[in-house]
C-alpha cells in the first residue's frame, strides 16, 4: 500500500509527473488536516449522526450543539473525501463509508479513529525523540487512565475486522479446552476461537489499564464463562501451564529482541505437548522497497513504544532459540494486508 498525492485533473496530473508539485509540503499542511476533520467528524457525533438519516447542517447544528460554519466547513471536506454525498443540502453518509463509520456496523472503526486523537502528541514530539531516542512509552500509562478504555476499544474496531478469519484458521483439536492470550486486550480474538470450540476456556493476560476495559467488553458480550482476564506482565509474571494453545497477536513489535525469545521460551514452557504456538504481527522489512505501510508502522511503533517492526527472518531465529524446532507455518490474513499469523507446535 503507499500513501500518495493524486492530481485531479490532468493538470495536476502532469504537474506531479513533472515533479513541479512541492509534495512534502502538501504532505506537511494536508496530512495533520486529514487526521484532524476525520477526528472531529466522529468525536463530534456528525458521522454517528449521519449514519441514522441524511440531515442538514442546520439539523446537525441543533442535535449536536456544534457551530454552523466549522460544520458546514468539516462537512464540505467529508464530501471532497468521498465520506458523504450532498444533495440540496442535505448530508448522507456515502454508501463506501458507512460500514466503516457508522458504530453500529460490524465493521464500524470509529472507536478506533476517535483514538488515533492520542497519537497527535506522539507526532508532535518525533523531532524531539529523533535528537533524543526518548519516547514516552504509552502503554506505561497509570491503570485508570481514560487511555486505556480509547486504545483497547480502538483495537476492538480492528480486531473484529479479522477475528472470525483468524479463528477459522487457527485450526485446534476438537478437544481443546485451553488457550492462553498473552496481550490480548479486549480478548476478542479469544471469544471467537472460544465460539468455535465448545470445550475451549481462555485466559487473556495482559496490563491492568487493558485488562479491565478487557472484562467489560467480554461482559457485554455475555462470554465472562469462557474468556478470563487476568491482570499482569507477560515479560514478567507467571503465564501457567498446560495450554492447548497459546495466541501472541501484535505484541512483539512492542518488546525487545531480548524479551521475545525469552517470553517465547516461557510461552513453550507453558504449552502442552503438540499445543499450538500463533503469533500475529506485522513483520516486515521496513527498509526495503517501497512500502510506505510498513515504513509508517515501523516508526509509529518506535514512536509510541520506542520499539520497532521485526522481520519475518528474525521471528524464525527467535522462535529457534526458544526451543521450537520445527519452523513456522505461515498463514496470510486477506482481512489485513500486511499481517501473517505464524504457527508452531511444542
Ligand atoms: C496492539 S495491542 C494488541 C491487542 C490484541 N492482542 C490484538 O491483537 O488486537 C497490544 C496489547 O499488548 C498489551 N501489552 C503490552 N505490553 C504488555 C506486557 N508486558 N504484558 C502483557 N500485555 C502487554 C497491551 O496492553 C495491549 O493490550
């Protein structure tokens, strides 16, 4: 994927071919500015709005309590992205985007874009950090702070885009009763695994600030019985013993090489033998080609946790050193490009 200017119209077209386009100035002013109107359009209700019925700015005004001109203004720059149409003045969500805007779509990221207002601060800082090497690593916030419920909801929008694909193909045996979800926040891959096998229970150890907005999430959708969160640090506490399984899903781009092969030590200490090792992440080779995906995510993840995106070569040397003999089976995610899921038995 790459992230790029498009001219529209043949003029802007060929200016760009010609290089006669200041690009990372557009790229500069315009990118805080895409961020910044998708941001408000949701944490200002307008898009939730929007998705129960076409409205005027004038409608939207009154029901929200917002200010007519920066409305109509955040409105016009919705339509120019193509996330509403217009007609006589009256707003609707464009039929591309209400799946992913409107809350009540299975495929609703809004939670997830309504967070992404935390990594405004992150960017603000990447000349400082770049000088320094200092992050402010965001997963050492208190238990209570608001952050927590922002990420983990965020990362439920992104989870349940892919959960059902990942269950479906994380294939365990029909006797299963154990799975264990080292970092998995609101659990909802565990749910999905725990729907296909009847006999399944998980444990999803993670942080306090995650794991209790994780309780709540798995609460309200009525699967307390089989998905337990359990407060506590994976690169420290005691992970227990006799899984069937055991999920490791976008948590090492968050550790250390160190602590990797370590965790992945303990993790096949914990396995039954034959138990399944599934890690998911995006390994990538940041430096190479092209991909401004994977660029992006390697220095988000320095940013927000002053680690960085491993390549699909070390993960097999880690996994080596932590005892698992057989190489990993490799399983692409075509709800996620970019994201394999990598499978080991003890
Ligand atoms: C990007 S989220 C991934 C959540 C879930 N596994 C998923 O794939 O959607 C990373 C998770 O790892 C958790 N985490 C980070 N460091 C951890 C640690 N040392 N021990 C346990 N969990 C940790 C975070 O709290 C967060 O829930």
């Amino acid at each position: 994927m790459r992230l790029a200017l498009h001219g529209a119209n043949p003029a802007e077209w060929l200016a760009l071919r010609l290089g006669l386009v200041p690009t990372a100035a557009a790229q500069a002013w315009a990118g805080m500015g895409l961020s910044g109107i998708v941001v408000a359009a949701v944490r200002t209700g307008v898009t939730e709005r929007l998705a129960q019925g076409p409205a005027t700015v004038a409608e939207l005004v009154g029901e929200l309590g917002l200010e007519p001109v920066p409305t109509q203004l955040m409105l016009h720059c919705l339509r120019s992205f193509g996330h509403v149409s217009c007609s006589a003045g009256v707003y609707r969500l464009s039929r591309s985007s209400r799946r992913w805007l409107d809350p009540r779509s299975d495929l609703s990221v809004s939670r997830y874009i309504a967070g992404t207002a935390d990594y405004w601060d992150w960017w603000s800082g990447l000349d400082e950090v770049t000088r320094t090497g200092k992050v402010s690593v965001s997963h050492d916030a208190v238990a209570d702070d608001p952050y927590w419920r922002r990420y983990i909801y965020g990362q439920l929008d992104l989870a349940r885009l892919s959960a059902r694909e990942v269950a479906r193909k994380i294939r365990l045996p029909a006797s299963a009763t154990s799975l264990l979800d080292v970092g998995g926040g609101h659990g909802w891959y565990s749910a999905e695994i725990c729907q296909r096998h009847p006999k399944l229970t998980a444990t999803v150890l993670d942080l306090p600030g995650s794991a209790a907005i994780g309780r709540e999430i798995i609460a309200a959708a009525g699967m307390s019985d089989r998905v337990r969160h359990r407060d506590g640090d994976a690169t420290l506490d005691d992970l227990g013993s006799g899984y069937d399984a055991v999920l490791c899903f976008n948590l090492v781009h968050h550790l250390t090489a160190g602590h990797i092969v370590t965790l992945f030590g303990r993790i096949r200490e914990s396995l039954s033998p034959g138990g399944t090792l599934a890690v998911m992440d995006a390994f990538a080779e940041p430096a190479r080609g092209a991909s401004a995906a994977a660029n992006f995510l390697a220095m988000f993840v320095y940013l927000s946790s002053g680690a960085q995106v491993h390549t699909p070569a070390e993960l097999r040397i880690w996994l080596r050193k932590a005892g698992f003999t057989r190489p990993p089976r490799r399983i692409r995610m075509l709800r996620i490009p970019g994201q394999a899921i990598y499978l080991v038995r003890k």
